[in-house]
C-alpha cells in the first residue's frame, strides 16, 4: 500500500487529538487502519486509577468534610461565646465556585477531587497514540452532560457512565448515563416525587420534569421531534424514585442510585403512542430501551455524530447512512465510528470546522511534548471558554464553529504565553510544524515561520494557523 502521509495527518486531526512526534509517519501506511485498530485496543477508552474515588465516595468525602467543618466552626463560635476575649478564627466553610479558577490558598477538597480527575482525563489524551477513542469519549460525554458546579461527581460520573460504554451499545450508555446519580442531582430528579405516590401525597414536593425532558430533547429523539407535552410529562412521572441513598443517615453508601417506591408514581403511562405497565424501576428502563432503538434517535445521534467530526452542515447521505447502520446494529457505538472512518464524506480535504479548545489545546501539548500542571491546564480550558465538566446548559458544548469563533483572540494570547514556556525545549519550530502538520501545512504558514522574529514568535504562529486550529 502506497504511503499516504497526508491522509495519516488529516486522520490525526480529524478523527483524533493531532499527531505526536512521528505520529504521521507512523498511520501514513494506512490511515484508516490506524483508527481502525485504536478501537480494537482492549479495554480502549478506560482508565486505570486506582487512586480515583468512585462518585459515592467523592460525595460522602465533601459531605463528612462540610460536617466536619460546620462542627469546628460552631464549637469556636461556643468557645467564642463564653470567652468573648478570644480572636476571631479565620475558618470559613469551602465555597463554592468554578473549578479550574484561580484561588488563593490551598486547594479545597471539592477542587482536589476535581483536579485528580482533570490530571487523569489528561494523562489519557496526552497518552494515545491517535485520540480517536478520546475523542469518541468527550463526544458522548458532552451529549450526556453535567456539571462539576452541581456536583463533585463530574469527573468520575464520566468514568463510570460514559467510558465503558463508549464502544458498546447506546442503549447501555443511556441506561448508565441517566440512571447515574450525578444525572439525577444535575437534572434535579432526585427530588422528584409522583403526585399520587405516598411520598407525593404526604408531602408537597412534587414532580420534576427536567430530566425526562433532557432525555427526548438531547439525549435520543431530538427536539420537537415525535413527542408531545404529554408524553414528557408522563415520562417524568415514570422516572420518580429514581433518586440518590441520603448521604446525611447513610454514610455507608449514601450519594448512590436508589430506586424509592414511595415517591414512585403509582400506575400505568403512556409514551409515544405505547403504554407502559407500573413495573417500578423496571418501567423507566423499558422507556430508555424503546427510546434508544427509535428511528428518531438514530436520525439525532448520527447527524450529531457527523456534525461533530466532519462538517458543521454535514451531508444528508452520511448522516442517513449513519443511522441506518445505528439502527442495523442496535445502536453499536463501535460500527457507528467504524462507519464514519470508512465513509469517503469524512475524508475530505476542505477542512473548516474549528477545533474545540480542549482539542486545540491538547494538540499543542502533543505537538510539543511540554504540559502544565492540571491546574494551570484547567484555568487555561476556564478562559478559552471550555471550562471541564462545566457546559453552560444540559445541550453541553456547541459543535458549530461560529461558536468558537470570538475566543479566537484568547487562544493567541494562550498561544504567545504557551510558545514562551517551551520554546527552551524547542529545536526549530519548522520541525515541530512538520511533525504536528505534516503536508497539511500551508507554503503561507511555513514562510510565516520563516520570517518570524524569534523561536517563541514562530511557534506561536504555528499554533494560531489556520492549519493547526481547523479539523
């Protein structure tokens, strides 16, 4: 097979988190096969970290903090009291606040969790070979979002929910992802209860339909697709008592699903035109099985499949083949990807959609070989406008490009501070260009490297280029 570098790029750009040294070199041979045989690597997509906590443990961890800390703070305010002499302590309670912001002092226990997960999410993209499987994992994570400023779950929530499904069956994502606690506090189901169930007639909570319509509108058929006002509230009402274990009186397991019968919506409900029969837990899990086979969904998730690594407006002949063959194989997330690589659509050299900032961002440090801290690295996605885990509303991150155009700015002046750290460690920025580029590079891009006034200039323009920044 005839050696076909400038294909080996585009893949690595793509398809994955752009090339390290010798990348190109390395999938020039077959570039598709390359893709190909990431997503046959065993156990691809997973992390190995046995010092991470699971989602239970982080949210029992900050609870037994807060206590602890409520405690200290009201035994001084007692001493206080009956010692009015005594200064004053300077102990507040852990704030809350953006995680990746700068702070003075030390970390808090929330931020520490946070950046312990941040480092091995990190640790994982740097880490590949191409980024085609971390790739697929921040896709679905950001069509499953949710949010570290709800919960301290975020970080292991995709761990647990998302990347070991992510090349198995939607239907087992979807089933993980909205059954996860962290779903259920970032989309307030925990506290959803049934009109009619006893918890809802002894009480005057009462039902939330925030998840249940997520779930039709993002996450399988799509918004105003093929159901009604009607069948989102019935579907809210199937999903009561699908809440969390008290961490409060449960230290043991608290922060974990649990399925309550008593704030369970009592009887039968129809949606979409199908009745489902009062089976506990079992009912909103029927729902989430018949959702993610429906036509709809196929149609929502393929043309949000091909949107994000192709093209803005992709072409309707990729996205009807993609959901055909999500349907053809019950929704296999692995022949979905196999499909795209295999799709001619996805080969085009018009490249024009501009990489997100975590991708931009992480293709420099591979490119370079030179990584921050996880909290530098955090604080930098903060100001680009992709803080982590953070999306600024349940639809995630936009894919559009026009999204992404106004921080543009800020990515030169990440770029300038970024070229300034590692320049030391830089040979020649025409070879780093090369390496990161290959025959993508543009003869106006290379003069422009040429012509800069020093190393740190060049390199910064290398990662600003039009090249550097577009899949």
């Amino acid at each position: 097979m005839a050696s076909d570098p400038k294909g080996a790029a585009l893949a690595l750009h793509r398809f994955g988190l752009g090339p390290r040294a010798a990348s190109i070199a390395a999938a020039a041979s077959d570039p598709r096969g390359a893709l190909l045989a990431e997503l046959d690597r065993p156990r691809a997509g997973q992390i190995d970290a046995p010092n991470l906590q699971t989602s239970g443990a982080a949210n029992r961890a900050v609870f037994e903090n807060n206590a602890r800390r409520l405690a200290e703070q009201k035994l001084a305010k007692k001493k206080r009291d009956e010692n009015p002499g005594l200064a004053e302590p300077a102990m507040e309670p852990e704030p809350k606040q953006k995680m990746g912001k700068k702070k003075d002092g030390p970390p808090t226990l929330q931020q520490r969790i946070f950046l312990q997960e941040a480092s091995a999410r990190i640790d994982a993209a740097v880490g590949a070979e191409i980024g085609f499987v971390e790739r697929l994992v921040w896709f679905w994570s950001n069509h499953f979002c949710i949010s570290v400023g709800s919960t301290v779950m975020a970080g292991a929530y995709e761990r647990e929910a998302i990347r070991p499904h992510v090349l198995g069956r939607f239907r087992e994502m979807l089933l993980a992802a909205e059954g996860h606690p962290g779903m259920l506090i970032y989309l307030d189901n925990q506290t959803s209860i049934g009109p009619n169930s006893i918890a809802g007639i002894n009480n005057t909570r009462g039902l939330n339909e925030n998840l249940a319509r997520e779930i039709l509108e993002l996450h399988t058929l799509g918004v105003r697709t093929v159901y009604t006002q009607e069948d989102v509230t019935n579907f809210a009402k199937v999903l009561t008592g699908w809440t969390i274990i008290p961490t409060a009186t449960n230290p043991a397991h608290g922060g974990e699903f649990q399925f309550h019968p008593r704030m369970h919506e009592p009887g039968a409900q129809t949606i979409i035109g199908t009745t489902y029969p009062d089976s506990g837990v079992e009912q909103g899990r029927a729902v989430l099985a018949d959702l993610a086979r429906h036509p709809a969904t196929a149609k929502h998730v393929a043309f949000k499949f091909a949107r994000h690594f192709v093209a803005d407006d992709p072409p309707g002949p990729l996205v009807d083949r993609l959901a055909y063959r999500f349907l053809e194989t019950e929704g296999d997330l692995k022949e979905l990807a196999v499909a795209l690589v295999h799709a001619p659509e996805a080969w085009t050299e018009d490249r024009r959609k501009i990489k997100r900032p975590g991708e931009w961002l992480i293709g420099a440090i591979r490119a370079t070989g030179l990584r921050g801290t996880p909290a530098r690295m955090t604080q930098t996605m903060l100001g680009l406008g992709e803080p982590l885990w953070q999306p600024p509303a349940p639809k995630g991150f936009s894919d559009d490009s026009a999204a992404w155009l106004d921080g543009l700015a800020q990515r030169l002046i990440v770029a300038n501070t970024f070229a300034q750290r590692v320049i030391e460690r830089v040979v020649d920025p025409a070879e780093i260009a090369d390496a990161a580029l290959g025959p993508l590079v543009s003869a106006e891009t290379r003069q422009a490297i040429a012509r800069a006034e020093s190393k740190p200039q060049a390199l910064a323009l290398l990662l600003m280029s039009p090249e550097f920044q577009r899949r």
